[in-house]
C-alpha cells in the first residue's frame, strides 16, 4: 500500500496542474472583464452620487449621467452594478461606491410612488445591498417601498397602476408588462417582515396579467388597459413595440423573468408552466446569433435594430428557469450570454459592458445605444452562471 501513495498523489497533483491550466470560464472571464470596467468607470466619476450613469450614443464611449430624482427609473441599476461588482471581486472600493449611490436614492422609500418603476429604483440598490451587507437600514427600505408599491394596487382591477400619470391618455386603469419584475419588491418583502397581504397583491397581479397581457399564443402585450372603477378589461396595446400584434422583444423578456421569480415565490405549477411556455415563443423567434431585433414583427428585419437588454434579461431568467427544469434553457441562456460577450461586446476604453441595445424604438429613443439595464442583467446573468 504505501507503494502505491507516490503515484496516487502524483496523480492528484497531475490533475490539479490540469485544472489550473484550462482556460477560464465564460463566467469567469465575462466577470473579470466586468468588474475591470466598473472599477475603472467608478474612479473617474468619483463620490458625486447625484447622477447615475444611463445610456451611451453610438460611437460615444462615455455614459451620459442622469439626475437622481423619482422620474428617472433606471437610477437603480447602476448601484446594483456596483453591487454585484464588488460580489464578484470583494473590491472594497466598490461598495464604498456602491453604499453611497444607494444610500443617495432613500428619499424614494419616503414619498408615494411616483409610478410601477419604484421596484426597479430599489430592488437592485436596496435588496441587493441587504442581500450583501445586512445593513438594517436597507431592509427597512425595501420594506418602505414595498408599502408604497403596494398602495397603486387597485383591487377591482386586480392589478399594480403602472403610470398614473398616463391614465387620461390610455382612457383607464394601464399595467404594463414591466410591471412584472416589480413584483419582487412585494413578495421579497411579505417574506421579511412586511405585510402578508403583500404576496397576495403581487400573485393577483400576475395572475391578471397573465389573462390580459398575453395572446392565447404566449406573445405579449406591453399594455393592458382596465375600467379604474369596475374593473373591466377595456383593450391591450403597445407602447414601446412595432405594433399591437407584434412581439415587442423587451416585454417579452419582462414576462419571462417576471414569472420565473413569480414561481419561485409562490412554487404554483401554473406560473413555472406558462414562463416555460412564453420562453419557448420567444427561443422558437430568435436569430441565430441568440440577440432579438428590438420587436420580433418588425417588418425591416434584418436590418432592424437588435436589443440586447432583451438578451441580457432572457439570459438570467433562464439560468433560474433551468434550476426548476432540470436543467433545460440552461444550455440557451450560456448561448446567449456568450453571443453577448464575444459580438456585443463593447470595446476596451468605453464605459459599458454591451453594445446595440434599444431602448424606446417608436418615440426614436436609445435606438443602438448602450444602455444601464442591459449591463445590470448581464452582469447579474453571469453571476448566476457562475454560482451554477
């Protein structure tokens, strides 16, 4: 036996020295990349928290930074960059940074809401913040917004009032899409101290949104449209897409992600059932590259634009879906996540980490730009490849 130990360990050793030479991960090596950017990007904009980065123009390189202020939905994002970010790495720096961009948006947890996307402000900031830190303070936030959230629930609608300040426009009571990855506030915090009537807002809610912001099909609406007072459904539009029968590719990713987290909330066969199937419309659509035009039925396809904030947001929502599948979706999401890297990519010396995102196509806004959300998904999206 003692024989034997030399080349046993001589083995093990083999091994190891394989191991160590292998290429690094998809996951790895994307995070690395990440984490160099978001550091670098940091330093230069310093400690002023008043401004978050938002978007940058085709052929730019620098992130044009937007006020923080409660019109500004995507001012959320950006510490939740931070966050993972420093999850990744452990880079102090980085969550000095990413406290101090946080911390800057409390004042929203302190008003009513000013519309939905109070869960978009502060579920990346808050709940990632919490989620690493344990910092008190920052649960009670969440806790804060979710009350506030809650209070644009209307019961006879069913639903969360989207955009209060479009209700004359749409003619009644309108839930977008979007809406849906709002939801996480709620449930989140039912489970951590907040009102049990919480989870319940936010089943209803999907439960009428799965009835009326969807075909028989499994494409989307982005916007559903109710009588305030008796609850009626009134008709289903879009805002943001090509047209009201065509898939708008973003709020197609919404649905998905949003009813992968419902599920996880809830474990009710129905919502795993139908995030399975409005992802299966969306993967039988694709282009070979795994990265949507910014809406699936625009008739300038293939030269339409592409959206990968769409392929960033489908990317993380199946890598949770694949956990509840057994694995399926996992291998299309790796295949999007790479497509992101190695195509979209933006290059070395710009701020962000994804090129040709869309963001408000009718209204010609953020058409091929860079754009904060596609990166906080995508960065998210690699962290839970890695942790698989």
């Amino acid at each position: 036996m003692k024989g034997m130990m030399k080349p046993l360990y001589l083995a093990a050793g083999l091994l190891l020295a394989a191991a160590c030479a292998r290429p690094a991960s998809l996951a790895d090596e994307a995070l690395d990349y990440c984490v160099k950017k978001v550091t670098g990007v940091q330093e230069r904009l310093g400690a002023d928290y008043g401004e978050s980065p938002r978007n940058i123009a085709p052929g730019d390189c620098r992130w044009n930074l937007t006020p923080v202020c409660q019109e500004n939905w995507t001012m959320g994002f950006w510490p939740g960059i931070l966050w993972y970010a420093y999850e990744a790495s452990g880079n102090a720096a980085l969550e000095t940074a990413a406290r101090g961009y946080t911390e800057a948006l409390d004042f929203i947890a302190r008003q009513p809401a000013y519309d939905h996307d109070i869960g978009f402000i502060m579920f990346p900031s808050f709940g990632n913040g919490f989620r690493l830190t344990g910092d008190p303070a920052y649960k009670e936030a969440v806790l804060a917004t979710a009350e506030r959230l809650a209070a644009l629930f209307n019961p006879a609608v069913g639903t969360i009032l989207s955009w209060p300040r479009e209700v004359p426009n749409f003619g009644g009571h309108n839930t977008i899409m979007d809406n849906m990855l709002n939801l996480e506030t709620l449930f989140w915090a039912a489970e951590n101290g907040g009102d049990p009537a919480w989870k319940d807002i936010a089943i209803t809610h999907a439960d009428t949104t799965m009835r009326y912001n969807f075909r028989p099909d499994g494409t989307s609406y982005h916007v559903a449209v109710y009588d305030a007072e008796t609850g009626a459904h009134k008709y289903s539009c879009t805002h943001q897409g090509y047209a009201d029968d065509s898939m708008w590719a973003r709020g197609q990713a919404w649905g998905i992600y949003g009813y992968t987290m419902v599920y996880r909330f809830t474990r009710e066969p129905r919502f795993l059932e139908f995030a399975q199937k409005i992802a299966d419309v969306y993967l039988a659509r694709l282009p070979e590259d795994k990265v949507p035009y910014w809406d699936f039925c625009d008739p300038e396809i293939p030269n339409a634009s592409k959206d990968a904030s769409a392929a960033a947001v489908v990317a993380s929502a199946l890598l949770e879906l694949s956990t509840y599948t057994d694995g399926k979706y996992r291998a299309d999401a790796e295949a999007m996540l790479r497509s992101l890297y190695e195509n979209y990519r933006a290059p070395e010396g710009c701020d962000s980490f994804l090129l040709h995102s869309t963001g408000h196509h009718p209204a010609g806004k953020e058409i091929d730009y860079s754009i904060v959300y596609a990166d906080y998904y995508f960065i998210e999206a690699l962290l839970r490849l890695k942790n698989l």
